[in-house]
C-alpha cells in the first residue's frame, strides 16, 4: 500500500457549487495509482465538499435555496457577523455539510455514480482561494 498527498487551490467565484471532479480524477491518474481510497480536505470553515448531483443544474440551485432557509444571511439570531453578513451563516452551511469526502477509486478513477460528482460549495458571498488536501491510498 502506498500513500500520495498533494493540494490543490481553486478560486472561487463567490457562493455556489464548482465542480473538481476531473481535477481529483487527473491527480488520481497522474499519481499512477490504479485502486484505492481518496480522501479530500477543505482547510476552511466556509466552504465544504459534497457530491452531488452532477447534470441537472436545478439540484444546486435547490440546494442553495434550501440552505438560505436555514441559514439566511444577515438574520438576527446569528451575532458572529465578524466579516459580514455571510459570516455565521457560511459556518453553519460547512458544519451540516462536509469538510472531508472519501471515495474509492479504480482503475485510476474515481468509482463515483452516473450522476455524482464532487462539488466544492462556497458558502460566502465573495470569492476566495481554498486549499483542498488530496490524500489518496492505493497500489
């Protein structure tokens, strides 16, 4: 069994779902590993990793309609508003969601489901760079 880690930094372009699934599957491939477990990280509290549906847009625009019903910006139950009004809700949306996936993978590929694929949510409004650790464990 062999241990790879390596990180990627995506920009963001404020809140909303980018897909990395090809850039996890290429680091997956270039490590030439072919089976195993691939474990990403986000180092932030404000954005999260899921997998979601991944062909119909209407999934990620439910989604975010569903969690500024739960967490809207700027409500007043919220009194850590540090850096504004996306503040407390961007944390509440990373702690019911995830900061770390893992997946297996073979033949060099993610072994994810016709319609899943790996999104990194941005739950502040502006944008920001975010670190994910990838950590995959194969031979």
């Amino acid at each position: 069994m062999s241990v790879e880690q390596t990180q990627f930094e995506q920009t963001t372009l404020g809140r909303g779902m980018l897909n990395i699934t090809k850039q996890v599957n290429a680091l997956i491939y270039d490590s030439l590993l072919t089976k195993g477990i691939c474990h990403l990280f986000i180092q932030h509290t404000s954005a999260s990793l899921i997998i979601c549906e991944n062909a119909d847009p209407d999934v990620r625009v439910d989604l975010e309609a569903f969690m500024e019903s739960i967490a809207p910006d700027g409500s007043p139950m919220f009194c850590h508003d540090t850096e504004g009004p996306d503040d407390m809700p961007a944390h509440i949306r990373t702690v019911i969601t995830n900061v770390s996936l893992s997946i297996p993978f073979s033949e060099s590929q993610l072994l994810l489901g016709t319609w899943q694929g790996i999104c990194l949510w941005e739950h502040r409004i502006h944008p920001h760079t975010r670190k994910v650790i990838v950590t995959l464990h194969g031979e």
